[in-house]
C-alpha cells in the first residue's frame, strides 16, 4: 500500500517511529508505525511524505487502522524553525490570517476549506433536486444591478491610445466587474421556471472590516410564476436549512472544531436555527420595535431609513435569536426592478431581507416588477430608460410573475461556523488596499 501526505507529528521512540499523517481529506490523520531506522532529520512537522506499508488494525482506541511502514520518502522538507506554525500551538485565526499561502496547513482553516466545498455541493444539490438550472452568468457586465455605485471598471491596459480615440472602450459601452447575476438570471427566467447561479462577485468598497470583501461569492436564484413573498422565503428557508443539515451529516468533525474552539456553544445556536420556523415581520413593525427598544443605537431609527447591522442584530435577538425574514421594505430603499405593493400613504415594495443571528442580513430578495408601465415610469424618473431598454422587453415577450433572492455564501459560512471575520471563510480575502496573491 502506498500513502502520501504531510506529517503532522513525529515521536522517535526506542522500538518505533509514529508519524500522524495527513492528506487533506479529513481532519483526522492517518497513524504511522515504522522501524526507527527510518527517522530522519528531514522527517518534521510539515515535511511531505510518501509511504509504502500495509494498513493493520490498531491496538489503539481511538482508531481503527494504523500504516505498518516499510519505507518513508520525504518528498518536501519543512524547515520547522521558520515555519510560522508549531506543531504543539493552536493558532488563532487573526495569527493565521496572516499567512494567506500558508494556512490551508492548519487544521482550522483545512476544516474550513473543506466546509466550505461541501456546502457548494449540497447548494447545487438543492437546486438540481427541486428542478432548477444552472447558468453562468457573466462576470463582466455593463450592468450596475445594485445602483450603488461602488463597481470595478474593466478596461485593457492598452486602451487611451491615440488609436482609440474614435472608440473609447473595448466593449463599445462601459464594462464592469458584476455585482450580481440577478438581471442575466430574469433573462433566463423567461424560458425556464427555476433558475440560479452560484460565482464572484465584486463591489469596490473601500473597507477593511469584518464584514466586507471586494469579492465574494454569491448564490442567487430566480423563480417564474411566483405572485407572492411567502413563495420566494419558503425557497430561501429551505436552501438554508436542507444546506445546514446536509454539511453537518457530512463534515461532522470540521464543524465540531470551529464549534468547540472558535465559537463554543455556537452549535445549540445552528441547531435552533435548523429546529424552529423563521419568523416573519414587516418593515414597520421592526421600525416600532426599533423605536420602543431601550437600547441606544448609533444609527437613527426612522421609517423611510435602511436598517443597519445594529438594527437587524437587535431585531433577531428580539425574535427569539432565531432567523426572521424581514418584509415590505419602503419603495426609496429598494432598486428598481423591485414590485411596487401599491399601498399609499406608506408606499412599499415586495422586498423581503433574512436576517440570522450573529451576522443580520444573510438573504435579499424581492418580487419583481413585471408590470411594464410601472416599470419605465420608475426606470425615467431615475434617467435609466434609454440603458434598460433591454430589461423593458423582457415585459413584453411571454412575461410572468417572477421573484428571486441572493444568499452571501461568505456570509452563510460564518453563521454555520460561528466566525467573527468574515476574512477567515474564503480562501485569499480582496479588500481595500490588500491583494496579497
């Protein structure tokens, strides 16, 4: 039998040499017994190896096998003195944060990478069992579909030339780094009935907290013959949920080590989650709890305000510290393509948030507005018209009631696991003013 992997132990004693050997595919490693004739000075913590031997069952209780080694190639040395982590040390994830092209090494983070990889499985699962399709949609766009403003321009280098005087962009039209698939998923949703994707996104806001990052990933879905909010959220709890509890069956003791030392007791949390029924209240009722709430808030509490993280913290904890969907948002606070509720004097669309403890907002997501006057009225007002000429079409050619939602999947990360950074859940963190790879 042949293995390979990196040691994660060495102990020399007089009659045997244990190694604990491992290959990335489990947090547990593989225990290996060898002559000590085989030591060697380039076998450490962190040198990779490659072992021929047979697999024996083990005298030891906490295992079930063991590598009984005939020999034990080192293929890469580690120099254990200037490696940054030590085989007896549990690193903290700030200390790991700092070696970006390191810390798939230690144990935390190759846990989380594999959490990681099996939460995007079973999000495709969900999807593929409940008969949605799968489209890529494209990461350069002339589309800014928040209206934020805060978008990366894509440009090649050789543009500006004297040459291109003529024909100043390469795309003919401004070009972007997308910040959500949603407009190319409503394309698709006028042919099919469920659709989603699942890729990078960028927004080029200049943070450096916790929460932010210049790309993350999203999943976003969108769903034809829809004409309510309570259609869209039932989705959206169930892609929470059935994601939950699909990685907890199989990654059981990766999550175990972020619950038991990154966040202990955040496990009773995850579970409460995945037990009670997301709660449901609408934009006016959380501005009322908000406002008779005796705790101070650095934002101000009015309606016609978005809510900020503070708020929606507040508002779960009040809840029950369960997730609670969040409704009928003011008509000013959402884009445009949101449906208009029509319902004068407080005017709100058929916008829906999810907010989940420890994080607030996890999913935004709305009705869209299929009716097509509506529509070019609010598109004028905004000067949009003439750009979304497109999008107006889509009314007029075989067009149903339809809605959908984005998930942050950095952000889900976090909740299952409990992580306070949002840094330490993707594998080579963007943000303002750090590109280290």
């Amino acid at each position: 039998m042949h293995r390979h992997g990196w040691v994660r132990s060495v102990r020399s004693q007089k009659k045997a040499l244990f190694l604990d050997v491992n290959d990335g595919s489990s947090l547990r490693s593989l225990q290996v017994v060898a002559d000590p004739g085989l030591a060697h000075r380039r076998l450490t913590f962190g040198s990779a190896v490659e072992i021929s031997g047979s697999l024996e069952k083990s005298l030891h209780e906490k295992q079930n096998v063991e590598l009984q080694a005939t020999e034990v190639l080192v293929v890469g040395e580690c120099d254990p003195l200037n490696f940054p982590f030590k085989v007896k040390e549990r690193h903290g994830l700030e200390y790991i944060r700092q070696f970006p092209h390191l810390r798939c090494k230690t144990n935390t983070f190759s846990s989380l990478l594999r959490v990681r990889s099996a939460a995007t499985s079973a999000i495709h699962s969900f999807f593929k069992e409940n008969g949605f399709v799968h489209i890529h949609t494209p990461i350069i766009t002339s589309n800014d579909c928040e209206g934020a403003g805060e978008i990366f321009h894509v440009e090649h280098e050789g543009r500006g030339n004297k040459g291109d005087q003529d024909e100043p962009y390469f795309f003919s039209v401004p070009a972007f780094l997308t910040v959500s698939g949603q407009l190319h998923l409503e394309v698709m949703a006028g042919a099919f009935p469920c659709v989603y994707t699942f890729g990078p996104t960028f927004r080029a806001e200049n943070s450096q907290s916790r929460r932010h990052l210049a790309e993350f990933y999203m999943v976003e879905a969108e769903i034809s013959f829809i004409r309510s909010l309570e259609d869209l959220m039932v989705v959206m709890e169930n892609l929470f949920k059935a994601t939950t509890e699909r990685i907890l069956a199989e990654c059981p003791h990766d999550i175990e080590l972020y619950h038991k030392h990154v966040a202990p007791g955040h496990r009773d949390s995850l579970l409460s989650m995945l037990k009670n029924k997301f709660k449901v209240i609408t934009y006016t009722e959380a501005i009322n709890i908000l406002t008779h709430s005796s705790q101070s808030f650095a934002f101000k509490v009015e309606w016609g305000n978005d809510l900020q993280t503070e708020h929606e913290n507040y508002l779960v904890k009040h809840c029950g510290n369960v997730p609670v969907f969040v409704i009928n948002y003011p008509y000013e606070l959402k884009p445009f393509y949101a449906r208009d509720n029509s319902d004068q004097p407080e005017h709100t669309v058929a916008a829906v948030d999810l907010l989940v403890p420890g994080i607030g907002e996890l999913f935004g997501g709305s009705l869209r507005e299929e009716q097509q006057e509506m529509l070019r009225a609010r598109l004028a007002r905004a000067g949009m018209e003439d750009a979304y000429q497109w999008y107006l079409e889509l009314r007029q050619f075989g067009s149903v009631p339809h809605g959908g939602f984005g998930m942050g999947f950095e952000r889900y990360l976090q909740c299952v696991l409990g992580v306070h950074n949002i840094k330490d859940v993707i594998p080579f963190p963007r943000f303002s003013h750090s590109c280290l790879l």
